[in-house]
C-alpha cells in the first residue's frame, strides 16, 4: 500500500460516495483520474487488502433478533479440524480460535450464529453441539442484547505516512 | 422496508461492481432506475438497515491489528462505560451481551503494538480489566443474511 492507497482507504473507509460515479467523485476528491481509483480497488481487491466492497446490515433490523456467540471448550489438538467444520455451516458468520483467560474463560473456540428466533437459535447450538461431540468440555452462548457501536474498521487520516 | 428494498439488501451484500456506473449497472439487475437505487440506499443507510457501505478493508493485510476483547462492566456505570470505551477511534464495534463479561468489542489498529497500547488506555480510563482475546486462527468469515 502507497500514499494513494491510503488516501482512498481513508476516503472510503466510511463508506463509497452515493453518486451515480462514485469512483469519480473519489477521483476528485484525490485529485487522481477515475480509472487509477478502480484499477487500485480492483488490486488491492485481488491482494486481499479489500475483502470485498459490499453492504453490511443491522442483523436485528433485518429480523435476526437471536445474535448468538457461541463459545466452545474444545481440545487444543482438535480444533482446527473442528473449526473449519463449524465455519463451514451455513448459519454461522464468523469463525475463529481464540485465547482461553483460565479460570473463568475456558473457551477457545468462537462461532457466531445468528436467527430470527429463538427456537432456531436453538437448533443451531445443537447442531453445532452435536458435531462437537466429545471433543467439546464445555460451553456457553453469549447473546448480544445491543449494538453499543458499529463503524467499522477507522483509520485517521493524521496517521497516513507521507 | 419492502421487496425492493430486501433486493438491494441481498444483492449488495454480495458485492459491487467496479466500473464507472457501478450502480446503474446494480440497478438494471434489480429492475429499478438508478436514481431509484441510490435514493434508496441513502435511506437505508439513514435508517440503520444498513450500517455500512463500501470497501471492507483487511486490517492485517494493511499491517494492522484486530482483536476481541471484553470487560466486565457494572451495571449501574454500564452507559458511561460504553461511552468512555466508543470514543476511541480503534473501536471498531461494540456490542452488550448477557454475560459476567457483558461488553465486547473489536479494536482495529494500525500496528500490531498498538492493540496493546489501546488495551492499556481503556483500562487506565475505566479501572477495569480488559480480557484480550486475539485471534489465533481465523476458520470462516462471511455469510449472507437473507432480508
């Protein structure tokens, strides 16, 4: 990532201007031409700097009112395996193997599951359960009772080198 | 919020197009005029239907950091706790859960240091132990809500 780079991050990271030639707009704001700002998303798209460009909802406004964390004491030995095989269900968003704070956080692996009620919700945890089996100690599932901030990753433009 | 609407919702969370009229082309998709499309956008973006709209970036393919972390915030100062942890710009998202560890939130910083340093201020400003929880392995991220 450039000096350019940065400057459309920092132009984009609150979201993609709502006019009809969005790249542009960012172009003017830049003071580049339109086709550096597309040939640059498009690269750093390729080179996963962009996961993807994309709309990003409010899972309770959409009706998903069952937003679970998943947490799950798993044996360190298996848990890639398991892992890949939770990620891999259609209802959980994200995935990941994390930390334990031993004693009073045994849990190192994270799924998120989300539904619109609370049966459904239900129904994954014993999935999720089941396919765990014995490999699974323990676990808990964390609901989020509300959204305190949601803005997505911020980077400040005083921060971007020269 | 009616079909329209849910076809946008469902059709941008897949991705955008980047050409010079990536939402006319998005709106032929779906049938709609482009004008339509971005007056609806702008709504639901004002509504909160969407709480973004554009380029995620990778914070570590950029040399940055992400992390989990969650304290344990008493009830009667819980508010001002949010408030006090949401101002600093390396808080990416914060969510309440029912839980002894009832705030959690995902720092995203320039430097891998930094997560650290972020950690060490939110402690200092608010007394509380501040549970690290970066990732050691990421095994999915994605999905698709259905509007």
């Amino acid at each position: 990532m450039d000096k350019i780079d940065r400057k459309i991050m920092t132009a984009t990271q609150a979201g993609l201007p709502l006019t009809a030639e969005p790249y542009q707009t960012l172009a003017e704001q830049i003071g580049i031409s339109a086709d550096e700002v597309m040939q640059r998303l498009k690269t750093m798209q390729e080179n996963g700097i962009i996961r993807r460009i994309a709309a990003v909802p409010n899972h309770y406004k959409l009706g998903y009112q069952h937003n679970g964390m998943t947490v799950w004491d798993v044996d360190d030995q298996s848990i890639d395996a398991l892992g890949k095989q939770l990620g891999a269900l259609d209802f959980v968003s994200h995935c990941y193997h994390r930390p334990r704070h031993l004693p009073e956080w045994p849990y190192n692996l994270f799924a998120m599951i989300h539904s619109k009620t609370a049966a459904g919700a239900a129904e994954q945890i014993k999935q999720i359960a089941a396919l765990l089996g014995s490999h699974c100690r323990s676990h808990e599932v964390l609901y989020s009772t509300k959204i305190l901030k949601k803005t997505g990753l911020r980077i400040s433009a005083k921060n971007v080198s020269p | 919020m009616d079909k329209i609407d849910r076809d946008i919702i469902n059709t941008l969370q897949d991705g955008f197009p980047i050409c010079p009229s990536p939402y006319k082309q998005v709106a032929q998709h779906i049938n709609i005029t482009e004008q339509e499309l971005i007056t609806r956008l702008e709504k639901l973006l004002e509504t909160g239907v969407l709480s973004r709209f554009g380029p995620m970036y990778h914070a570590e393919q950029m040399g940055g950091a992400l992390s989990l972390a969650a304290i344990k915030a008493p009830a009667k100062d819980f508010a001002s706790i949010a408030e006090s942890i949401n101002a600093f710009p390396e808080v990416a998202h914060n969510y309440a859960r029912e839980h002894a560890l009832n705030m959690w939130f995902v720092l995203a910083t320039e430097t891998p240091e930094q997560i650290q340093q972020v950690i060490s201020k939110i402690e200092e400003k608010t007394g509380l132990t501040v549970y690290n929880m970066p990732k050691i392995q990421e095994y999915f991220v994605g999905l698709k809500l259905q509007a």
